[in-house]
C-alpha cells in the first residue's frame, strides 16, 4: 500500500517537523532587489532561497539542530526528485541548553501562525502571510515573543470556526519547577493588524499538584476551540471559555485498564479521523489501541472502544483515509491507519469500527530495525554476496534482521501437496475465453504430461481435461498467438504442434512434420508480424538436426526477421527469415572467442538492448552487442561482456520489461543501464534446494506494483510477487526477547544469540541458537548466571568465537564478557545503558563455553573468570592466546589442555577504559573510552606489551576494524569514522599514527566491517579494495537508528573531481544543505574532529537529482564555460576529447549507485 518514494540526507538532526497549509498566489512573482539582500545570522534573520517552483500546496516545516526554522518542499517530475529548501529564519545558536529556542514546534490549522519553544521559559510566534508566490517564498510577516516560565510540555493551536486573524488561538501546557504546580495557559493572537500584532495571555488555569503528567494535547478538528488533554490516568475536553473562566469542572473520564493490569496505558500518539466524524484515535508505548468518541452535543462527554492490540506505538499516527474491505457478511468501510512502531516494525492498520464486532487487519508492515544494538556479516551468504545480520528492536519485539540485497520477493500461495515432481518447464499464456474475456494460463510439463492452469481474480483452477491440449506428452513449447484480438494457445510437442481456441474448445490447427517415427522436435519458437504467424521447429533426425519454418496464418505483407541458432560447436548461427526463405548472414565460433572455453555451449538468448544475452550450459552468460547497421542485424563479436559462475545447470533465460530473468539452480535478475553496462541481481527467494522451472504468470489479478512468478521446487508449484527494481532487503527472526549480541558460525552455519528479558523487576540473560535460513530456533533459551550474586545488574557487554589448535584437533569456543554495575538497576532500562555507564562498571566475568557439532545443545559452559576489575567490554583470540579487557586492564589468558582452565599469561593497567581489541599480524589494536586508538605488540619473551603508536586526537572510540596490520578503522560515540596508519617510515620520537580520513555522521555507527552486498560485474577501475585482496568491499556500518553507512576506496583522480563538485554543489541553491546555511554544514562536519580526505557521497549523489539545465549550471561559469577547476579534473577521466562533462559526471555517480 505504501512505497517509499524519496529518501535524502539532511546533513543534521530534525528536531521536530509538521505540515504547513499554504494559500499561493494566481501569478507567480520575481523577488525584488531590496529582497535579494546579503543574510547574516542573527535572532529572527529570515533569508528565501532561488528555488524551483513549488508543487502542491503543503509545505515541511522543520526545526534543525542549527538553531534554523527551515521551510522545505518536494521537487518531483520527469528529471528531478528531490527535497529543496524554500526559506530558513534563525533562532539561536547550535547547543543543547534548555533554553534555546527552536526545539518545539506548533502550526495553526489555517496556516496564520506558527510557534516554536524552547524547553523552558521561551516561545515565538511568526505571523504568516495568507497569499505566497510559488517562485518566491516568503511567508513571514510578524513575529511575537512571550516569556512563560517553565517547562514548556505541550503547545499546540486551536481550531477556530473561521481562518481570520483577529482570532487566533494557541495553548500549552507549562509545568513550574518552583511551584510545583502544572498550568494549562491560553494565548489570543490578533493579526488583523500586521503592523500592530497583540499577543494577550487569557489565561493560566492550574491543574491538581497531584495531577498526573500530560501527556497529549489534542486540538479537536470538529469542535472549534476545545481540545483533549491526555494525562497517565484520565482524558478531560475543554474549551477555550473554560480556561478563560477559570472553570475547573470539565469532563472528564477515567482512561480504561486492560484486564488484569495495574496500570493504565501510557498514550504516546494520536490521529482525528475526519473533521465530520468526532472520532479520535490513541496509541500507547505498550502497543494498546483505543478509539475515543467525543460527544460535543448537549453534555459534552467521552466514551472509549477498546481495539485489538498491535506493535508499541511511538510518537506517530496517521488516517490515511478509508477503505472497503470485504467479509463474509459483505463490504464494510475501514479506517486506514498508519502507526509508527517504537523499538519495533510500523504497520499500516485497516480498523473496522463503523459496527460490531471491532476488527483490526494488518495491511502492511514497513521495516524498523532500530534499535540496533550489534551486527555480523555472513560472507557469502547468497552466493558471491554478504549479507548483513543485526540485534533489531526490544523486549517483545526483539529480533534479527537479515538484510540482503536484490530483487524482494513475498510469497502469494503454494500447493498444499507434493504432486509437482518432475517439472522441467513453465509458460505463461493468454488465452480468450469469449470474444470479450480473457484468462492467464499457465502451462506446466514434465517429461511425462502437461498441465494447463487459468486464474482469473486471484482463482487458480485446472482446465487440462476441458481445453483438449495434448496432455498425455511432453510440452517442447508453448505461447499464445493473437488473430483479430482473440488470443489462442500454440502448444508444441515432439511430434508436432496445435493451435487451440480454449473457449470453444476447438483444435483450430494440428500440425504434423513430414519425417519417420524416430524423428522428434527438440526445440521450437514461434513469433507474429502483424497477422501472420511463424513456427520455428528444430527437428533431430538420427545425428543430424534440421530446421523447418512454418507459416501457420499467411499474410501477404513481405517482413524479414532474424533467428539466431545455437549449436553444440559452440558457435551462432544468425539466419535471415524472409519470404519464407533462410538465408545465413552470420556464424561466430564460441570456442575462437578469447577467454571462453570450448564447451560454453548456447543454451538459451533473449534480447537486452544492445546486447543479444546467451544463456550457456555450464551457467554462465554471454552478452554480445548488436549492431543494426545493415539491412539486418548483426553481431559485434569484439564487443562482449560475461558473467561466470552464475549457477550450476544450464542457463534459461525469461524476458521482461526492464530486464531479463535468469534461472540456473537460482533466480537472477539482470539489467542494462544507459551506461550499457550489464548488472546482475539475485531474486530473494527462499533457500531451496534447486528451483526446477519458472516463468512470469500475473495470477489473473490486476497489475498493482512489481512482477508476479510461479516457480516449481521441493515438488510443489510456487507464486510469488517481486519488486519492481532491486533494494536492500530485510527479513526478520522474531526472538521475544531484547537480543544484545549475535555471532555468526558459518562452518556450522547457525546463529549464536545473546538476549537479555526483564522478569518480575529481574534482568535475565539468555543465549540460543538460530538457523539463519529458515528463521527456525534450533535450542531452547539457555541461562548465563555467574557463580556470585551481583544482584539485578549483569549486563551482556561482549562476545565473541576462539577457535584453540592442540595437536591435530581444532577445538571452538564461545566467550561471552559480562559486566556488573555499580549503579542501581533503574537506571539500566534503556538500551543504550551499556554505552552510557562504561566508567560505573567495577566488576566484570569472562565466560567460556566449548562449542560442539554432536550435541543437542552444542554449547558446553566449562570456565568462569569472576571478580575482574572492571567489565568485559572486549574479547579478541591471539595467536598466543585470547586477549581481553576488564575496564582499562588488558589481560592476555591461554587455555591449558591439560586442566582445561585458562591460565593468566599477561596483564597491564591502562590508563583509560578499553572499548575494544583487534589483532592482525601479530599487532594489537586497543581502543579507549576517552583516549582513541593505539597499537601494542605482544612480546613472548618478557609476556609484556610493548606500546606502538597512539592518536594525537583525543577521541571517544567504541569499536575498530583493523585492515591490515598497520592501518585501523575507528567509529566514535560522536558519530565519527576515522582511519589510523602506522607510518613505518615515521622515526619520530612522538610516535603517533597518521590519520587518513575522519568524518561526521549524523547517527553512532556500531561498528565497522568489510562487506559487499552487491554481485560486483563491470566494477569502474577507480574503485579501489581496502584490502591486498582484489575483491573490491566496501567499509559497512550499521548505525544504532538501523540505518547503514558505506565507506569506498576511490582513485586519487576521481577523488579530486568529486571533492570539487561538492564544493560547487554545497554553494548551489537547489542543492544547498536542507537544514541550514553552507556554514552550518562545515560546522557540521566538524564535530567529530576536522574533516580529511573525505567526500559525503550523499552530497555529490544529489548531482543526479538535478535536470539537465541545472546540472550543467553547477559546474559551468556565467559565460557557459565549463569552470577550469572541474576542467582539469575531467581532463583525467576523460576517454574521448569531445566526451560530454555532464554525462561522465552521471556515469561516475551512477556508478556508485550501482553497487553501493
């Protein structure tokens, strides 16, 4: 139902952000001279961007970090889709204080006003214009300030039965820390006036001091000036009299518990239905769903519907409108709701409320993968791609997300039972079963029969005794031919073929080669030019092949077509149809061809435009570009792309629109960009064992998003619906449980999971194991306790797999670092508890457990290391032992075979807590809480550590990857990324690693790993790998919001020209950063130290959301010249001399889109 449509980094954090209602003028209007004049940032300074015409007639309205309200549209045509900004206005400074301004944001329904708070003491309002231009955004006319002492909770505008100004009304929610004591305040605005706007306080009206917290105030659409105020126990209606007569006897009514529960729900969001229904909707932290009717007639009052629960509900919740959905008893209207889940998916909701009984269905789920607390990567996981493992959400909604990239697949039905063994090929067919009615079909054979199959609506049912196909035999080929708009079916088989109206069910054409009993069709194809019908059959007599054309309706125009011939040579054979004549115009011989091996045999071909795609036996493709030159077409051998070890069987190829699908064991899908290079992307598919056949087939239902298969596998027939272009993907193992910490076994390909549970007040750790194919848990949860009684607080801070050699044996370990507060266990209830209270943590516990192939449960506790200084927050395995940390002491321990108990070899005090460990070539890469990255070196002969070389740059790092044995990947608690090198030619006596790049990011990334997510084919030379290894991979991060950052290696000439085009595009007004000035954005990359040898691809990636005319504006002068500093760094890059700017530009950023 919904599909992300536009997605663009902001360079900042939105603090908050509503929609705007704007009137816009009939003509549109040019600024004038005296509006053009130079910004500066100070209090309440406004300046309106060049910016492209608005579309629509909303308009986002953020509040940024920066200290900027921010107006902001959606650009979206034919060449452009993007998000631009129209206008900013500055409030205050950059920080975190409580009275800045700019951190709470309220909009008038009308769109006359808009507030913005702080959090204490502070608020503004903007009077906005009623009329703007489309092409000149400037819609602030006034501006008011007002002193409110206190904690500003809620603010928000009331409805008002008309939009003048005279009348506009704003209230909030204002708790005085000194008094102790909570007031509800109204304000009456009057704009009429612009040059003499009043703000009056009408009144201060005090709730109870035991007053439970508000939680949301609610404008009412339907009831001009009153609202709902929401607290942890009630919901009472007011007015905007009640508050200005001070009349504290408002209705209000007790918020329903739900059975068996002591509390009542603690309500997050809401959402009004429609300004004619009195209907609003509230959504709790816990997930509860409740839809409250407000009488307004009369006695006002509230009455409550409870609703079936869903996922936790965060701050967010929409009607998206209604929709009819259909039951038994019939149709029946729904509300469409969108809930944003806390710590867990969105769903879109359809609620069935208008009679009894209540009904809820899920329509949709929208994925979530915050918050992510660890990740692994699983190489390989489907093919030559990795695939990215997570701890995903909390408590009940805990779980692990396994994001792939391709092409998505979500399953439709399957056969309830195994009768589809055998199978070898499907087709689909349109077939017409009236003159005015049409059906899909689908053919299935094997070696023994052939099925047909209709759907029509989504009904699926078997007509193969009531269509009078040949079913008792081996289909070879099957399609539908089309005369005068009457679709019949064209079914071929070894000894002929027929042609057959399945409506009247009358075999309109049976076609029998001129040849002996032995003689059999191997292959066939047909096409049709206008009316005229031509079946190619490739018949085997003995050891000899021939092939005969049959024109099944003649037509009498002359046409010529091409057919391309495969044979076991290898070679291609192109052929010449016209006139009913053959005639050769093309052979190439395979085997001649440089690189390719003489049994690459043609098996199947399709066309990709420019290339002629073969499918070749031993699984692999061949593409071959096409000219059209000459009269007919013809193949540029000297021109040719492969694509090796695509599957394990022979290569069956299946066009469509915008690509071709490719089946070999596996489902692939590839493509051609303007580039006319060709990319190839795996299907999502299940894991199966080997798919037998496949095709396209729409399940005779309507074509609403992506492409419909049926496939056949583990004998049953399979449908499945794919998404139109290839995403990341994310498939969820739900756990119950909050998962801290996961580690990917590949040998044993299972998951080990590490989750925490809180039971009667208790926090309970617990660890399992997971099949990461089929989402199946293989063992049941398993308790981690410690020998000594640390109370409520043990927390699982690391984990990690130390595989120990003894003699000709390789024995796998688990180890598992512990942690045990000193604080109370209160204060260990969010997520990120482990980040916050590193330093509070005095006591640690190492545990070890043997890891077993042949047991039930193959995790065999042997060894408890308990009263350690500080907790376990790294383990690494080294070739002289395993090396971890309990708060600053590094410890090295090795395990003795004899006793089986880990015996102390080394230990040193640091100076600052240990975050992290990692070990390469003998090197160990230590990370600190407050003191960055430094290298040590084991020394065997004194069991000491010899200190290397450390940061010059103090910095919070809370995780590393080290490259090589030299160079070190850090992420900070700032949202940094930094690269450290140990520079063997530095003989200076400071000792200190070179940074190589740093920069900011706008989340914390977890941590860094080496990935490729992507099936790499055609990779650009200017992609360089991290690693000696020559498979390009990427830097991945995962950051704790779920999102994903990846870092690529780039050539030093396309370093140079992209860091000039994002200078040019950072001062570009369509491109400008969306949350503030050119300075905010250097201001922003700043904050995790300055920046180096760096590129925000997000930044330059806006170069192809521009149109054409904007693109070349950013990189030329006013006299149309290319600039000369983007010219000498295309002259590197360029091919041919006359090479078009704009278009090497786009190919080396479509690049990155390719296989990021």
């Amino acid at each position: 139902m919904l599909k992300s449509q536009l997605e663009q980094s902001t360079f900042g954090i939105i603090n908050d952000a509503k929609i705007l209602h704007v009137e816009f003028e009939e003509q549109s209007r040019s600024p004038s001279r005296e509006e053009q004049e130079e910004y500066q940032e100070m209090s309440y300074s406004k300046r309106t961007r060049n910016h492209s015409a608005i579309q629509g007639d909303d308009i986002i309205t953020v509040l940024s970090e920066y200290g900027k309200l921010v107006f902001m549209t959606v650009i979206q045509d034919a060449a452009r889709k993007r998000f631009e900004t129209l206008a900013e206005v500055y409030l205050d400074s950059p920080g975190l204080e409580y009275t800045k301004k700019g951190k709470k944001l309220a909009i008038d329904p009308s769109g006359r006003a808009v507030a913005v708070a702080s959090f204490q003491d502070h608020f503004d309002i903007l009077i906005m214009n009623k009329t703007v231009s489309r092409t000149h955004f400037d819609p602030i006319i006034g501006r008011g300030s007002e002193f409110e002492e206190g904690v500003i909770w809620q603010m928000e505008f009331l409805h008002t039965e008309s939009d003048a100004m005279d009348r506009i009304m704003l209230v909030l929610v204002v708790y005085n820390d000194v008094e102790r004591l909570c007031r509800l305040v109204l304000y009456l605005i009057d704009a009429s006036d612009i040059k003499n706007v009043t703000i009056e306080k009408i009144s201060r009206l005090p709730l109870e001091k035991n007053t439970p917290l508000p939680l949301l105030l609610i404008p009412l659409s339907f009831e001009p000036e009153a609202f709902l105020l929401v607290t942890e126990q009630n919901v009472s209606y007011l007015k905007a009299d009640d508050l200005a007569c001070g009349n504290v006897l408002y209705p209000t009514s007790a918020i329903p518990r739900k059975w068996a529960s002591v509390e009542c729900p603690l309500f997050t969001a809401y959402s009004l239905v429609t300004q004619e229904d009195n209907t609003v909707y509230l959504g709790s932290s816990e997930g509860h769903l409740y839809r409250v009717k407000v009488q307004t007639q009369a006695e006002p009052c509230v009455s409550w519907d409870e609703l079936e629960s869903t996922i936790p509900i965060g701050q967010a919740m929409c009607v998206l409108g209604r929709i009819d959905v259909e039951e038994p008893r019939g149709i029946r209207g729904a509300d469409v709701l969108l809930c944003a889940g806390e710590s867990a998916d969105s769903q879109v909701l359809a609620m069935c409320t208008s009679t009894l009984p209540f009904r809820r269905d899920v329509v949709q789920n929208i994925v979530n993968r915050a918050p992510l607390t660890d990740f692994q990567v699983a190489h390989n996981f489907i093919g030559n791609q990795d695939a990215i493992i997570t701890c995903s959400g909390q408590d009940y909604d805990g779980a692990l997300s396994i994001m792939t990239y391709g092409i998505e697949a979500s399953p439709i039905v399957q056969s309830s039972r195994f009768e589809w063994n055998g199978v070898s090929q499907l087709w689909d067919v349109l077939v017409s079963i009236s003159k005015t009615e049409q059906v899909s079909g689908l053919i299935v054979s094997s070696i023994m029969d052939t099925r047909l199959l209709s759907a029509q609506d989504g009904h699926i049912r078997d007509i193969t005794l009531s269509s009078r196909i040949e079913l008792n035999t081996e289909t070879v080929y099957a399609s539908s031919v089309t005369v005068n708009d009457y679709h019949l079916l064209l079914q071929v088989h070894s000894t002929g073929f027929s042609v057959i109206d399945i409506g009247s069910t009358d075999i309109l054409l049976h076609y029998k080669p001129s040849s002996t009993s032995n003689d059999r069709i191997a292959i066939a194809t047909s096409w049709q030019l206008d009316n005229a019908i031509y079946v190619a059959l490739c018949i085997t007599r003995e050891d000899t092949f021939s092939l005969e054309i049959v024109n099944v309706i003649s037509n009498s125009a002359r046409s010529q077509t091409t057919l391309v011939i495969g044979t076991f040579q290898p070679s291609l054979l192109l052929y010449t149809v016209k006139d009913g004549l053959l005639e050769k115009v093309q052979e190439i011989d395979l085997s001649a061809m440089q690189g390719y091996e003489k049994c690459a045999v043609p098996y199947s071909t399709a066309i990709l435009y420019p290339w002629l795609v073969i499918g070749l036996q031993q699984g692999s493709i061949l593409c071959i570009q096409v000219n059209h030159e000459r009269q007919s077409s013809h193949l540029n051998e000297h021109k040719t792309q492969m694509i090796n070890d695509i599957g394990p069987s022979a290569i069956k190829l299946k066009p469509c629109e915008d690509g071709i699908y490719v089946l070999s064991g596996r489902l692939w899908k590839i493509s051609c960009n303007n580039e006319q290079d060709v990319s190839i992307d795996r299907v999502l598919l299940p894991k199966f064992d080997f798919i037998d056949a496949f095709c396209l087939f729409d399940c005779g239902l309507p074509a609403l998003y992506g492409t419909r298969i049926s496939l056949v596998s583990d004998k049953k027939l399979h449908m499945y619906t794919l998404s139109p272009a290839r995403q990341l993907c994310t498939r969820k193992i739900e756990l119950k449980d909050t998962p801290k910490k996961i580690i990917y076994n590949q040998s044993l390909d299972y998951l080990i999971v590490l989750t925490t549970r809180i039971e009667n007040g208790d926090r309970k750790n617990f660890i399992r194991l997971v099949d990461p194919i089929s989402g199946r848990i293989l063992t049941e949860n398993q308790l981690l306790s410690t020998n000594t009684d640390y109370g409520r607080s043990d927390m699982v801070l690391s984990a990690t797999e130390w595989s120990v050699q003894n003699k000709s044996k390789t024995y796998k370990y688990l180890c598992i670092g512990l942690g045990h507060p000193k604080e109370p266990f209160h204060s260990f209830r969010s997520g990120m508890s482990a980040r916050v209270s590193k330093a509070l943590m005095d006591k640690g516990t190492l545990l070890l457990f043997r890891l077993k192939s042949n047991n039930k449960f193959p995790l065999k506790r042997i060894w408890d290391q308990e009263k350690l200084p500080g907790g376990v927050f790294a383990i690494c395995p080294h070739s002289a032992g395993l090396l971890f940390s309990a708060g600053s002491h590094l410890y090295l321990y090795r395990l003795d075979p004899a006793t089986g108990r880990l015996v102390q070899v080394a230990h040193s005090a640091l100076q600052y807590l240990i975050t992290s460990i990692h070990e390469e070539g003998g090197r160990i890469c230590v990370t600190f809480y407050n003191d960055s990255i430094s290298f040590y070196e084991f020394k065997q002969e004194s069991k000491t550590y010899e200190f290397l070389k450390s940061d010059v740059v103090s910095r919070s790092i809370h995780n590393s990857l080290m490259l090589n044995d030299r160079l070190a990947v850090g992420v900070s608690q700032s949202g940094g990324m930094v690269a450290l090198y140990d520079d063997p030619d530095d003989r200076s006596f400071e000792r200190r690693l070179r940074c190589l790049f740093n920069f900011h990011y706008a989340d914390i990334i977890v941590k860094p790993k080496l990935a490729t997510l992507r099936t790499q084919t055609n990779l650009p030379s200017y992609f360089l790998p991290w690693t000696q290894d020559d498979k390009v991979k990427a830097i991945v991060g995962c950051t704790v919001s779920g999102g994903m950052v990846q870092v690529f290696r780039i050539s030093q000439s396309v370093y140079q020209l992209l860091q000039i085009l994002a200078g040019e595009l950072v001062e570009f007004d369509a491109t400008r950063p969306l949350l503030g000035s050119t300075e905010n954005f250097k201001w922003f990359c700043k904050l995790s130290g300055p920046e180096q040898a760096t590129v925000h691809g997000d930044l330059v990636e806006l170069y192809l959301r521009l149109s054409r005319d904007e693109q070349l504006a950013v990189i030329s002068t006013d006299e149309g010249q290319v600039k000369m500093s983007i010219q000498l760094a295309l002259d590197e890059l360029m091919i041919d001399e006359g090479q078009d700017p704009v278009e090497l530009l786009r190919n080396i950023l479509q690049s990155f889109e390719n296989f990021k």
